[in-house]
C-alpha cells in the first residue's frame, strides 16, 4: 500500500486515475482497522456507511473542481463532526452534534474526508497522550515511549499513512508536542486564526485549532484554505493580507532569538545541547542571525498557565460533571483541577495584571526579531516515567510550549533530527501573532524544501530611502515613529538618476530609474505592516512607493519619483547618493 500521502502525490494519483477517493479510503478504512489495537489512535473510526455521503458526493466531481479533493484527514474528538458522538475522552461527557465544528464543515467543503474521531488526554489536560479511558497512545516510532498529547491519536494517523493531515487543537503545546514526537510538522496558528465553533473548550480564551502535516509546505496550504473569520465563534480574528497565501519565496537576511545559555534545558538529556546547536547552526545557514535572549518572562508566564486562575476555566467546563459524578474523571485530571475551585476573581485579576507586564516584556524582546528557535521539548520522557511520575513528567514535556497561547504568538513545530534510539527530535520557531505564513516559510526552508514565489513575508514591511528619510536627516522620524528599524545601509542596482528636487519646505531627492544610471546609496529599513498606509499617505508629491532594485539584484518597496517632478531638478548623481550631495553642498 502507498503510504505516502502528501496532498500533492495524492493529487497526482488521482489526477492520474491510480486510484479513486472510494479506493483510497475504504483501504485506508480497513488498514486503521488493524492497527487501531496497538495504537488506539481512534476513539471512533467512520464505518463504511457512515463514509458513504462524504464518498458519494465526490463521485459528482472532478480531482480539478476540489482543492482537497478525496484528502483523508482525522478529527481530534474534542472537535465536532455531525452525528458522530464528540466525548473529549470521556464517556460520560459525550453528545451527538448536529453539525460539524465549523473548521470541519470548511474542509469537507473544500472536499477532504474525515475517516474518525482520534484519542486525546481527557478534556485536552495533558501533553503525553496517555490520559484516556480508551488507552495510551504510543509513539509512532518507539514502542517505549508516548505519542505526546493531548491530540494523541491525530499525528499518530499520519505517521502511520491514514491520512494526510489531522485536525488537533492547542491550549499548552497540544498540537506541537506530539508533532515533534513522531516526526511532523505541528502549526499552532494564531490564536482566532482557526475558528474553534464545535470545539470542546479547554481554556476557551487560549484555545487553538492545529494541524498535523508532513510538511510546512502542506500546512501552509491548509492554513491559506481554512483560515477564515467566522461569526460563530466570538474569538475569531481577521488574518491580515501579510500572512495569507503560501510564501515560499528566498528568506531575507532574518534575526533568530536563542534563548540564554543557563535557561536552556534539558531535564538529563545528553543528546539535546548537541541537536539544538546544530538547529541553530541549520538556521545560521539559511542566513539568520542568531541573538541570545532573555527566556526568562517568558518561563514565568507558563508557569501561570497552571499555577494561576486558567485552571479554573478549564474546571468552568467540567466542574459540574466533576461534582455530579467524580467517577467520570481520571484521577490524575481530578489532579490537575483540585485547586480551580478556589481561585477568587482577586486571584484572577492578579495574575491578569501579571500576565500583561510579562506579555509587555516578552513583546520588547521580539520587537526586533524575525523569530526565536527552541527545542519542542527538552527530552522526552517514556511510557514508564509518566506511570511513575505523571504530573512531574507531564510539566516538563511544557517548558517551552505553555506560554505561547497566554503572550498570543504564533508558532510551528518542526522534525529536526532523530536521537539515537530513533525517536524523533525537533524544533519550534515562534513568533509575534500573524507571521504564521512567514513561520512556515523559515519552517519550510529548515526541511529543505525549495524557495518558490516572492520574498517570505512576515508582518513588517521593508522600505528602500534614499533621501531625507535616512538615518539622521530631517524625515527620519516617519520611520522611527512608527517603530521602524535600519536593516541595511547598501547601493541601489546601477540603473538610477539621483535628482535634487526644486522647492518643497525639506530637501529632498527623486530617485529615477534609467538607461545610463549609477548605482546610488540606499538604506533598507523595515517597519510594522500596519503602518504602512499611514506612512505612505504622508509622502507628497512628486514621491511615491514602487519597487527599487538593489545591488544584489532583489527588488524591495522604495521611493520612486515620477517624471513629471524633475522640472527644475538638479541632476546629482555623479555624487552617488543624496548625504554625499549634502555634503557638498556645506
């Protein structure tokens, strides 16, 4: 059987008529069948008569009309499919919805098929996958070790070839901790990127939905197609033009946060210092510049995560079951709960105002970054330790994922190695809300894969100056106003004519391109996305902002100049840039 089924051999396949969805997925059917008993990936596995409509809806439609025509994807069941029963790993919890989670209905839509429901830690309370009445899920890869969690049984369907991708959700690093521990790329999107209508809450105000996938390329594709505002949910937010669409483009010089030395950890593991520091040397090759920081705010607010009043919105969705029938609940859940009850709305706002300065901190930290790397977990841990040590074991699989979704940064996980024993090891690269897309595109350049397209993008937006806006000259302050930053001082591409502009209250140049030009001096500078139209309406006549070529050959947005504005202009270029000029000039 081809176990390969990344969207795009899956496409070709059925483009190529190999294989049919009917084909495919009733095979897929019967293969989770037989595995199902070692992995307990499934808590419900779709019968043939219930895939029966998804499957007869396509037989009316082309591989061409679908962008996910025939895909085959799994469901954590913390997330609703219509009329198949959602327990969130507890059976006295569980219920039939009408209608499928919104995210869900999108991708069936788009036409993927679900083939089940997957295993998770009970009510999404966990990081390694073995908290559920329906059995440990095992790792893919080492029969020792869990699959991580709480999205247990979803990553495990596409290791194992049951499906090209799978649906998880993330409060505290559900949806990266097991991607990491069977080898996948897990994309913890922004938080209200994904809509979370139909999704049992754990932390509703946290609460992501995540993908698993083979790739970056993969997830982005999915996060372009489902990424959408959505009226059901009142946490949904708009995604921004910067990060929708794949960019798979060449990755611009870019700054990497590393955290400190003695903040790093490892919990023993002797195999961790070296497969980080081969990352970052990875990332230093594919032109980033790595910058230690200061993990320490960030650590700190993690430590809320469980120690501060967001147990107590976990317990707002199971206390009255908890109450009504402790029995429902694993002990260890019962556990992680014991002390929601007795949080005050003192307590709450506390750490509130706590969190705040931590997420003012941790923002000053990532204002001039591109990302940071660290470690998805710092070992992992095996099936016995969490027998042993549940709790213990379980916060350690957390140290570099519980803050993400509290300080609201986006972040991917991504395979990086394998240890000796053949588990895989990986990375996370993070960063500030909506640069997912840019996340993916550093992710997809970490596995490999070839630069396609523009320039990556994030959420900052780069501007060749070439006149009073350089550093230090009258109009600098338009760009360091709105929090703009000098990336390079450089030359523009040898085809310009420099100009002194006639009248206007500041001097300034028009920069023009033409057949007899020089190279004149530029500097790059970059500042928030969201700035961008104000600082463009401020630009006056004869000036604009088009596209300038450098000297390396890259094109960047710059000051252009129209050519009706050179009527009692001065030709300057011989001086080679606009500071020489003035120079001159004293």
């Amino acid at each position: 059987m081809n176990t390969d089924l990344r969207l795009s051999v899956l496409k070709d396949r059925y483009l190529s008529g190999e294989t049919t969805p009917r084909e495919l997925i009733l095979t897929l059917r019967e293969h989770a069948e037989q595995l199902n008993p070692d992995y307990r990936m499934f808590i419900h596995l779709l019968s043939a008569e219930q895939l029966e409509p998804y499957l007869a809806a396509l037989e009316a439609r082309r591989p061409e009309d679908l962008p996910l025509y025939g895909v085959p994807f799994a469901i954590k069941d913390n997330i609703d499919l219509a009329d198949i029963p959602t327990t969130a790993a507890c059976p006295a919890f569980a219920y039939v919805p009408e209608q499928s989670a919104t995210v869900v209905q999108r991708l069936v839509e788009l036409g993927a098929i679900p083939l089940g429901k997957t295993n998770l830690d009970q009510f999404a309370t966990g990081l390694n996958g073995t908290r559920s009445p329906y059995g440990a899920c095992r790792n893919s890869v080492h029969p020792d070790y869990p699959s991580g969690g709480s999205s247990a049984g979803s990553p495990l369907t596409v290791a194992l070839g049951l499906a090209s991708f799978a649906l998880g959700t993330d409060t505290a690093g559900s949806g990266r901790v097991p991607a990491a521990l069977n080898n996948l790329v897990g994309l913890k999107a922004s938080k209200g990127l994904l809509s979370t209508a139909g999704v049992v809450p754990a932390c509703r105000t946290l609460d992501c939905v995540t993908t698993f996938t083979a790739t970056a390329e993969e997830a982005s594709t999915l996060l372009a197609l489902i990424a959408q505002v959505d009226p059901a949910d009142a946490y949904s937010r708009s995604n921004p033009g910067w990060n929708q669409g794949a960019s798979f483009g060449d990755l611009r010089p870019f700054r990497f946060g590393v955290p400190a030395a003695e903040q790093l950890e490892f919990f023993g593991c002797s195999e961790g210092p070296g497969l980080f520091a081969d990352a970052v040397e990875r990332l230093k090759a594919l032109g980033g510049e790595a910058v230690n920081i200061d993990l320490s705010p960030f650590l700190e607010a993690a430590r809320l995560l469980y120690e501060g009043p967001w147990v107590a919105e976990r317990y707002s969705v199971v206390g009255a079951l908890a109450q009504r029938q402790p029995e429902a609940l694993l002990p260890v859940i019962h556990a992680v709960l014991r002390k929601a009850p007795e949080v005050s709305g003192v307590d709450t706002f506390r750490a509130q105002y706590r969190l705040q300065t931590l997420k003012a901190e941790c923002d000053r930290i990532m204002a001039d970054l591109d990302c940071v790397l660290t470690p998805t977990i710092g070992r992992p841990v095996t099936l016995r330790e969490l027998d042993v040590e549940p709790v213990l074991r379980n916060a350690e699989l957390g140290y570099y994922t519980n803050f993400m979704n509290l300080l609201d940064y986006a972040a991917v996980a991504v395979p990086s190695a394998l240890m000796e024993n053949g588990l895989p090891w990986g990375v996370t690269v993070f960063g500030r809300a909506f640069t997912d897309q840019y996340l993916l595109s550093v992710s997809h350049a970490y596995q490999g894969g070839t630069p396609v397209g523009h320039p990556a993008r994030n959420d900052r937006s780069r501007i060749v100056v070439c006149g009073a806006h350089l550093a230090g000259l009258p109009l600098n302050g338009q760009l360091t106003q709105r929090a703009g930053r000098l990336i390079e001082a450089t030359e523009s591409a040898p085809h310009y004519r420099l100009y002194a502009l006639a009248g206007g209250a500041v001097k300034r140049p028009g920069m023009v391109r033409a057949q007899d030009g020089v190279a004149i001096a530029v500097e790059v500078w970059e500042i928030p996305s969201n700035e961008l139209g104000s600082f463009l309406e401020g630009i006056p006549a004869p000036l604009g902002l088009g596209k300038v070529q450098l000297a390396d050959g890259r094109w960047e947005t710059g000051f252009i100049c129209e050519g009706s504005g050179l009527e009692g202009a001065v030709d300057i270029s011989a001086w080679g840039g606009w500071r020489a000029w003035l120079n001159s000039q004293v």
